[in-house]
C-alpha cells in the first residue's frame, strides 16, 4: 500500500493512526473495537492516475492497537456519488464499500464510511463517549447539546448506522454547517470530530469531551468492595454455589454454556440499593450498539424463566417492524444484577464476558452521571431491536462459523503451571475452555496472558486454600465443568526397608488424599455443569507396572485410580464422566533434568535419543501428546465413556 502514497499522504496516515490510538487509549471513548476514524489523500493507482482516497477504519479493528492495515483505502469520488438523493439498503451500501476499495486485501470498511466521506474536513474522529451520552440521553438532551455546544456541532437525531445514518447526517450538514463546525453529534449515539488533519481533529474531540464532563461535575467514583455487595447472611460457600446454579440456568436458557464473571463493588453497590438507579437500568443500553453484547436490559435477581418469557414478547412484538424474516437470538440475558451476588456478565467465551462487563459498567457511569442531568432516558425498545436484529449482524453470526469445541465451558487444572498440567490448560484453552490454573509456583498468575486463564497459586493440600481458590474460580468464570488432576510428586527413589513414614503421608497427601477433598469440594459445581461434567486424571504407567524404588509413586497413583473409579460409579448418574491417563517416559517436564537423562540413557546403554523412545512404537511421548488425550476425554471424543484407563507411553511390553 506504501508505494501508493506520497510523502504527504503517508503522513497523514501515521497521523491518524497516533490519533486513532490516542482515541482508543481512553476506555471512556471508545470499548473493544467501538469508534471509527478516517482521513483523505490521494493515491496513485496502476496507470499512475492520482486519486483522492478516505482511509477509513476497518471493521473490527481496535483503535487502541490499530496500525497503517487497519485502513481500508477507498475511491472518494464513488463514495460522494452514493450520498442522497441516492437510496440503498444495507446489504447494497456493503457491496458498494467494498467495491470502492482500492485494495482487495484491505478489511470490511466501516458502516459508517459514509458519515466520513460527506464531510469535507480532511479528517474525522468518532467516539461513544460516555460523557456525550449522559447529556444526550436525557430529557430535553438535543437541547441540552445544543447550550453546551452553540453552533459548532451538527445535531443529529439517532437512526441506525448504515444508509439510514448516513442519509441523516447529509440532510443535518446541509441545514446546519458552516465554516466553524467542528463536528456532528448523533443523539444516543456519539460525537463525530472533524479537523484539516487528524491532530488537529483530536484537538476538537478532546476539547468537546472535556467541555462535556464539565458540565457533567466529577466522574463518579466508587471504593472497590472486597465483600459482597450488600449485607447479607448467606455464607461464601452458599453464594459460590448459587453462582453456579445461576450460570447453570442461564446457560440452559441459552442452550450453550456460558462463562460468567462476578463484581461487587461500590458502583454496583450504589444502582443496586437505590430504588431509581435500579429502576433505570431497564431503560436501555446508553448506545444501541451494545446491545449486541448486553442484551436491551439486565435481569434483576434471578428469576431467569421470566427474562426469558419478557424477552420473547421483545422479540415478538418487534419481529416485523424492518419486513425481515428473523430468526429469534436466544432469550438468555448477558448482564444480572442481584442483592446478594452483585453485578454478573455472561459471555460464550472469557474475553466476550469481559467486554460485557466492561461495556455495562461504563453503561452504570453514564445512567449516574445521567441522572444529575435530569434523568436518563434510553431510545425506545423499537430502536434497541433494530440493532439487535440488523441484517448486518445477522450475517455476522452466521459467517461465524462453528464454536470451538469447549467454548463457554469452565476447566480446573491442577499443577497447571508447567509440564503435562501446563500443556493440558493450553490444549483446553485452545478449544475454547476458560482455564483456572492452580499450583504452587508463586508465578502461576503469569503463566498465560490469554484473557481464558486465572492463574492461582494454591498448595492442593490446604484444604482452607482449596475452597478460596474455588470461589475465586466461580467468581470469575461461573462455575466448574471440567476438572484435570495433573498436580503431584515423585518422591525420590527408595526401597520399602528405608521408606520413611513422613515421605509416605507427603507422597499420599499430594497425590491421593489432596485429590480425594478436591472430589468432595467440586461434586456439586461439576453437578451443575450446563453440558455435562467431566474429569480427566493423569496418573501413571505405575499403576500396572510399578518399578522398584517406588513403593510411596506407584500406592499412591493405584489409589489415585481407584477413587477414580469410584467417582466414575457414583457421579455417572449426575452426568459426570472420570477417566484415567497413564503416561510414561514424558521427558519434557522438570522432572527430568538433562543430567538425570543422560545418567538414565547411560544406564540402559544407550544414546539419550534412543532411551526417550524405548518404547513398542519407538515414539518419543511429549506433555502435549498427553494433554490431547486429555481433551479428548473431556470433549465430545469420550461422550459415551467413564471410567476407563488409557496409556499414553507408545506401547510398554510390561502392561501389554
């Protein structure tokens, strides 16, 4: 694309990317993805012809991160010849972006590249910002913009974006522009900056943001609570289970399993003992746009069969107001807001469950600081659907494709910060488990960055560590539905005759009595589970081929396994599968050191290579080999299977 561009032109791009990710850098402004931003130059196409191109952001790139790529370059000229009197739909409107683009390569442009195109400023930056919407979205709110703004501002009321926006924004400039205005404002919707350069319209935008909250007084600011949200005699391990209960029924509503995520703080403590704010919050969200991860409104306490039953008479009511046929999203609702357990977002995945609580606790800061504004009023529901059910979106939903086989699902992996438990919380994390890895390394926290992970550092023997570290896991993402026993220890080799009782009880308490209290604290979560539990434990090649020297390794994995049974017999009418994996001979883990290999290969007399594949199929056996066979059994591989005992050690002549 650079060769296309002159020195000037190219400037102006660097410029809008810093302004882009000055914009994006402020969560107030623009969440995850929200917010566009554009600006125009000229471009040298194949026949060397100059022509006057709108860079403009492409769909679903972040301003925080956005680079030179995140543009989509686009022809000007064909993009004025689409403004009005000219009339399209919004399958028609994308055809016609997409062919006005000058890079095949380049991403979808946004929707409202028109809004851009029309203005004839070189540059213009759009936000959600909180502090607009709280003036806005209030009685008497176009008034309230035109006081704090005069004539600077293009007032526009809301449409959706696409044609309708664009069509809208063109009559507005026509009556409304002159040569001062420094941008449009979108009732419920957000603020258009334009400027001769992109600095120049950050400038603007900045200064309108900030004359905005202004007006509004001080952002609010609540103290975080550690404790639940309001008083309340129901114990910790109470309100861990009903959690999951929760997510259980929501999720059942849903019909997929959902990841949920619990916070109790000052902010959620104030809308939920004030009788007004918790009245508003069934308004509407403070922008259409994030609907699509809110839902229109949050369930109040927990009656989820009434969210449910209101949402289909949403959606009834409302089906047939565009002429489309529609097929009813699922009813389940994404934000809750309840007395005893505080605010709770849902999402299919961890990172879609972040956004949701992102997006609607910026929604909490625009009802309040709404409410000094005389009240907050959303757009009516019509309008919310509209959104929620546009074409748009929907082709977005079925472009998506399947989910991930464990995409909404919860795993527990103990010793999950190195060796086979490492690989088993990346393996499940790659089909779409969120992950709470515990293990004693003080740095567990940060062995992932991925928004799926909770790293806790937990001694699995403490029992009072074992149930903090379950509510910090339910907290967090909603309950439990997969378990992965990987944490445990090899003592140093000995001979029964000088096997101490104190490296017997370690031996056990790890590897089997620590296991045995973990079963009994997790049963009811992993009953709850919305598409059935599942256990995996990796135990060993011990179990049907000790070796000498390992009386305390080989009793303990043998009693591993049979609790192991057991809980396959008990828990299989809960819907709870339990199977076994016996590895053998995994030599990237840190139990095996290079030295220790080397005295081992030298032993048996042979090269370290050859001694890692003494084995039937001469495989050299790797953490991920077992963590795949891990995910099978917790994936819909082992549907119909419990209680079963699978070696991962390429073939051992000793248990064949």
């Amino acid at each position: 694309m650079e060769n296309r561009l002159s020195p000037r032109a190219l400037e102006l791009l660097d410029d809008l990317v810093q302004a882009s990710r000055a914009l994006g850098a402020d969560p107030s402004l623009v969440l995850h993805g929200g917010g566009n931003t554009s600006v125009k130059a000229t471009w040298q196409d194949i026949t060397g012809d100059e022509l006057e191109v709108l860079f403009i952001k492409g769909s679903g790139h972040d301003l925080a991160t956005i680079g030179r790529v995140g543009f989509a370059p686009l022809r000007l000229e064909r993009l004025r010849q689409l403004l009005p009197p000219v009339k399209m739909g919004d399958l028609e409107l994308g055809n016609e972006l997409r062919a006005a683009s000058l890079d095949a390569k380049a991403p979808n442009p946004s929707v409202e590249t028109l809004v851009h195109a029309l203005v004839p400023h070189a540059a213009v930056l759009h936000s959600h910002a909180d502090a607009v919407l709280a003036i806005t979205n209030t009685e008497g709110g176009r008034a309230k913009v035109e006081e704090l703004y005069g004539d600077r501002v293009v007032i526009v009321d809301y449409v959706m974006p696409g044609p309708d926006l664009g069509e809208a924004c063109f009559a507005a400039w026509q009556e409304q522009a002159h040569e001062g205005t420094e941008g449009i404002v979108v009732l419920n919707h957000g603020l258009f900056a334009v400027g001769d350069t992109p600095s120049e319209a950050l400038v603007r935008h900045e200064q309108m943001i900030a004359e905005a909250r202004a007006l509004l007084g001080e952002v609010p600011e609540h103290e975080a609570q550690a404790s639940a949200t309001t008083s309340s005699s129901t114990s910790a391990a109470d309100q861990v289970l009903a959690l999951a209960e929760l997510r259980a029924a929501i999720s059942g509503v849903a019909g997929k399993p959902l990841v949920m995520r619990r916070r109790t703080d000052g902010q959620v403590s104030a809308f939920l003992t004030d009788p007004v704010l918790r009245e508003t919050t069934q308004q509407g969200p403070m922008t259409p746009d994030h609907v699509l991860y809110t839902k229109r409104t949050p369930l109040m306490g927990r009656d989820v069969a009434g969210f449910a039953a209101a949402y289909e008479d949403y959606f009834a009511a409302h089906k047939d107001r565009r002429g489309l046929e529609l097929t009813m999203l699922d009813p389940a609702p994404r934000v809750v807001l309840d007395d005893e357990l505080g605010m709770l977002s849902l999402g299919r995945t961890a990172r879609e469950t972040g956004i949701t609580e992102d997006i609607y606790s910026h929604t909490l800061d625009t009802i309040e600081l709404a409410q000094g504004q005389g009240g907050y009023v959303a757009l009516p529901a019509g309008d919310i659907f509209d959104l929620e059910y546009w074409v748009l979106e929907q082709l977005k939903l079925k472009a998506a494709g399947k989910p991930k086989p464990l995409e909404g699902q919860v795993a527990l992996v103990t010793g999950a910060a190195s060796g086979i438990g490492r690989a088993c919380a990346q393996e499940l994390m790659a089909a779409g488990a969120a992950v709470a890895g515990w293990d004693l390394a003080a740095d567990t926290a940060d062995a992932f960055t991925d928004q799926a992970w909770l790293g806790l550092t937990v001694d699995v023997t403490d029992p009072d560590q074992v149930q903090r570290a379950l509510a910090q896991t339910v907290e967090r993402f909603g309950g439990v539905d997969i378990v992965v026993i990987s944490a445990g220890i090899f003592p140093q080799s000995q001979d029964i005759a000088d096997l101490t009782a104190d490296q017997w009880r370690k031996t056990m308490a790890v590897n089997v009595d620590s296991v045995a209290a973990l079963f009994s604290a997790v049963h009811p979560l992993l009953a709850l589970a919305p598409s059935g539990a599942r256990v995996a434990v990796v135990s060993s090649k011990n179990v049907p081929a000790p070796g000498k020297g390992a009386a305390a390794y080989s009793t303990s994995k043998a009693a591993l396994t049979q609790l192991c049974r057991v809980a396959a017999l008990e828990w299989a009418p809960d819907g709870i599968r339990v199977n076994t994996v016996h590895p053998d001979a995994v030599f990237d883990t840190g139990l095996w050191t290079p030295e220790l290999l080397a005295s081992r290969a030298e032993h048996y007399g042979m090269s370290v290579e050859d001694y890692k594949r003494r084995n039937l199929l001469s495989a050299e056996v790797t953490s991920r080999d077992v963590a795949r066979m891990v995910r099978a059994m917790v994936d819909d591989t082992f549907a119909c299977t419990t209680g079963a005992q699978v070696a991962v050690d390429g073939g051992s002549e000793r248990t064949l």
